[in-house]
C-alpha cells in the first residue's frame, strides 16, 4: 500500500499540473460520478489538492471535494494531454490543459462535502508531513497506551502516513522492538521517533521513493539505490546492520520485519538525541 509520501507527492504533482484549471473530469468506468461536479461543457474549476495521511482531497469549486483513498491496489498515470483513450477499469480522469491524470483501482473517490471531508480527517491523527500537525495527539496517546509501538505507528487514528515499510526502518534506527508497550517507551524516544518520521517521510515525497540508508558509498545516484540496499530490515533476510537474521512475525494482520540484535525487547537504553542523529 502507498505511504503517506506517495500521497502527498501525488498532491503535490496533481496541484501543479492541474490547479487552477477548468479540468474535463470524467469516469470512463462508470463508477464515479463525475457528473455532479462538472458544468455542460464537462469541466469543473480545480482549485485546490490536499493530502492528509493516506487521503486525498480534490477541491472544486462551488466546496465540491473528490475524496481518493488508493488502498491496496490504487495507481495514478500521469499522461500529456490529450492523452489516448483511458483504459475501461479507469475510474476518473481528470484532463488539465497539458496533463492528463488517470485514477485506476482505488478503495475510494466520491464526491464529498466540506464537512465529511472534515469528518474523515477528524478520525486521523497528525500526519507528519503536514504543517498543521500536532504531535502532542500522538506522544499522549502513546504515553497511556499498552498497544505494542509497532501497532500504534500502523494505527492512521493515531499517526497518520506511516505504512509498513516506515514502520520497520523506523523501529530499527531508534532500536525498538516492535512489541514494546507504547507506554514503556520514553517520551523523549517518542519525540526523536515523530521527528525522524518527519524527516524520513519529507525525503520520500522528493525522492518518489522510500530510502532509509544513508553513507552508501555509490558511484551513481541515490535514485539508484538498488531496493536491496534502500531498507535495514524491511524486506531484507539480513539486517543491513549487523548482518543478522531478520525476523518477520504478524502484529496486527500485518507482516513486521525487525533485528533481534538491533531491536532488543525492553525499553531503549539509547538516549534520544543520539538515535534522532540516526535521521536522514
Ligand atoms: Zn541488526
């Protein structure tokens, strides 16, 4: 599933090519009604695109907002007007001056109101790659919670944008086992843990990618980082390092990869400043 920052460069990349825009908005599929948001001639004004975890937000005028949640298996094509006829299974077009975007196999894309926007949002906690979080939901949360930390950074009602592939390299550069109770974790590690979300999920949106190592010795680009040598743990049979065995169990329905070594059970005795440095 995407991570919050393929959502928030999509809303990034969407604004700039079709903000501001009169947007022939169509559903070749069927699925979508796109007729309630546009005018005889098709087109509706696109004045705004928001992200909010793993939530989009198309904003039209006359306060008509599209609603994307691309789920499991969501995707977005990027096209150059006039772009060739969609594929049948595309579920909305949005065809800008230059751009075309194509939306095929989302959970969700409806037309909402301000307020069920409003309503989706309130059921999120703080998304990290947004100005307006506030992390102190979070950090309180964590504090009272006997929930293992590794379910609380899944949980989108208490963090939002953090999917599985962060939350494993996350746990494994402050060294937490995933099934430490949130509440044994120190609340100066929790403040480190948002802060290199932040920093980690910022580099995702500009580099269209997840890459948590650093100090690679590379003859050739970042964006070249083989997937192999872009994680610690996640999806590694070896930790990336110490080169120990990488264990995968199932927290929550959802396949966890840590380091045994790296990531005792028990409370970090790292201090926060030193496992903050650890950010990208
Ligand atoms: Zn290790």
């Amino acid at each position: 599933m995407p991570e919050g920052h393929t959502i928030h460069r999509a809303a990034r990349d969407h604004l700039r090519d079709l903000g501001g825009q009169r947007v022939v908005v169509t559903s070749p599929q069927g699925r979508f009604d796109a007729d309630v948001l546009v005018d005889a001639s098709g087109r509706a004004h696109l004045q705004h695109v928001e992200a909010y975890g793993k939530h989009l937000f198309y904003v039209f005028e006359s306060e008509r907002i599209v609603h994307v949640h691309l789920g499991l298996f969501g995707k977005f094509y990027r096209r150059r007007s006039p772009a060739s006829p969609p594929r049948s299974s595309t579920r909305m077009r949005l065809e800008g001056e230059a751009m075309t975007i194509d939306l095929v196999g989302p959970t969700a894309c409806d037309v909402v109101t301000p307020e069920q926007m409003q309503a989706i949002t309130a059921r999120l906690g703080p998304d990290p790659l947004r100005a307006d979080a506030k992390p102190r939901r979070f950090y309180a949360y964590v504090a009272r919670s006997k929930t293992p930390i590794g379910a609380i950074l899944m949980d989108q009602s208490r963090i939002c944008g953090v999917g599985n592939v962060y939350r494993a390299e996350v746990l494994h550069l402050l060294g937490i086992h995933p099934d430490l109770p949130g509440s044994s974790t120190p609340p100066a590690t929790v403040r480190a843990m948002w802060r290199l979300i932040v920093g980690l999920l910022r580099r995702g949106v500009e580099e269209k990618r997840i890459v948590t190592t650093r100090g690679l010795v590379l003859a050739k680009p970042r964006e070249r980082v083989p997937r192999s040598d872009s994680t610690h743990v996640y999806r590694r049979r070896t930790c990336r390092t110490c080169q120990g065995v990488v264990l995968t169990y199932i927290l929550r329905a959802r396949a966890v990869h840590y380091c045994s070594t790296c990531q005792p059970l028990g409370a970090p005795s790292e201090d926060a400043d030193s496992a903050a440095a650890l950010g990208p």
